[in-house]
C-alpha cells in the first residue's frame, strides 16, 4: 500500500510561499495605507474625524486584515503538510500556535466594527471609546506576536534540521521569529517601548517573510531530502 507521504509536497510549499507573500503585502498595505492615514496618536478627536471621513477606507482595513489572517491559516495548514514527517509532533505544535495567531489577529477586527458603532454617536466621550477600541485591538496584537514567535520558530526549526531550505535562511527565521516573541513580551510588559525597536524588528521581520516566501514559490523544497525524512518516519523504531 503506498504511503500518503510518498509524494513530495511541492504544490504545498508553493502555496505557502505564496500565503507568506499575500500576508505581507496585505499588512504593509494596512498599516501604510490604512492605520497610518486614518490614526493619529495621542489624537483621538482627529483620528475619529478621519475615520468617519473615509469610513470606506477604514473598512477595506477590516476586511484586508481577515484576509491577512485566514492566509496565516492556509501558509500553517500548507507548512505542517510540508514538515509533517519531519516531526509529526513538532509541526503539530507549530500548527497549533499560528492557527491561534489566525483566529486571535482575525478577532482583532471586531474591534474595527466597534469603532464604527461608536461612531454613531456623537461627543468627546464616542471618541475617548475609539480610542480606547483602537488601544485594546494593538494591545490584542501583541499577544498575537507571541503566538507568531512560537509557531514561526518552531516551523523554521523543522526547516533547519531537515534542510529542505538553504540552513542560513532556515536560521534567519528562527531568529527573526523569536524576535518577534520578545517584542510581543516586550510590549506588554513596556508599552511605551522606544518605536525604533518595532520598526527594525518588524522590518527584519519583512525581509525574511519575503526572502523565504519567494524561495518557496520559487524553488519550493528539497524534494531528495525531504523523501529522506520520509523514509525515517516510517522506518520502525526497536522496542
């Protein structure tokens, strides 16, 4: 009978290139096109006004960040498919961490809908509640990185051990994705942290997320190698 992982899952790892890709650019553009047009800090009447002004806008934002995270669904589920006879149990641990990190971001967007209800009212208390919503989603966020930290490392250590991606760039991600986790931690314990620690971590961040999308799209896997952890997986272990 022939083993259900006896064909080499490029396919998959074509699309999870492809699923890192679409989750990249779908968050610089919302957080270049959206937050950063319609959020002013520390302003909560202007940032009410701008919304209220581009509500359109500010909708694509919600609807762009639930695409965002059900691509972190579709690049985990293609990722554990991938690394599944690496370590059965280790993937399904990552699994488990960046589908949290999934459902949790996608949660983040009823706040969105919560500063649109508020909205509906007028006065300096609806946009003391905007606000407020607006803290709580990127406080929300950065529980979301610690999630992102643990699955993401822990994919890129199957990758490194297997070697079905060049080991430097497998290492890359395990170092960017613990970066993560520690600025994750980093924000809730410090919530007025030194912004220049977010936008290199997050910029760090980028640049693997691309490098690596890329490669899998690309050059997908090492179809030799990852037969040879095949065959390792279904080799019977002596009592």
């Amino acid at each position: 009978m022939k083993s259900p992982m006896a064909s080499p899952p490029v396919g998959y790892a074509r699309l999870a290139g492809l699923a890192y890709l679409l989750v990249i650019i779908l968050g610089v553009a919302s957080v270049g096109g959206v937050d950063s047009r319609l959020i002013i800090t520390e302003d909560d009447a202007a940032t009410a006004r701008n919304i209220l002004a581009h509500e359109t806008l500010f909708r694509v934002g919600l609807v762009s960040g639930l695409i965002l995270y059900a691509g972190v669904l579709v690049l985990s589920w293609a990722l554990y498919v991938v690394l599944r006879p690496v370590s059965k149990h280790l993937s399904l641990l990552a699994l488990i961490f960046r589908c949290a990190e999934g459902v949790l971001g996608a949660a983040t967007g009823m706040f969105g809908l919560a500063v649109l209800a508020a909205l509906e009212h007028e006065g300096p208390d609806a946009h003391a509640l905007v606000g407020t919503l607006l803290e709580a989603r990127t406080a929300t966020l950065d529980f979301v990185l610690v999630f992102v930290g643990v699955g993401g490392a822990v994919f890129c250590y199957l990758f490194l051990v297997s070697k079905l991606i060049p080991r430097v760039l497998a290492a890359w991600g395990i170092v960017t994705y613990a970066s993560m986790f520690g600025l994750g931690l980093l924000s809730i314990l410090w919530a007025d942290h030194p912004s220049i620690i977010e936008i290199t971590l997050y910029g760090a961040g980028t640049l693997f997320e691309v490098s690596v999308g890329l490669w899998l799209l690309v050059k997908a896997i090492d179809v030799r190698k990852w037969e040879l952890c095949v065959s390792t997986a279904e080799r019977p272990t002596s009592s």
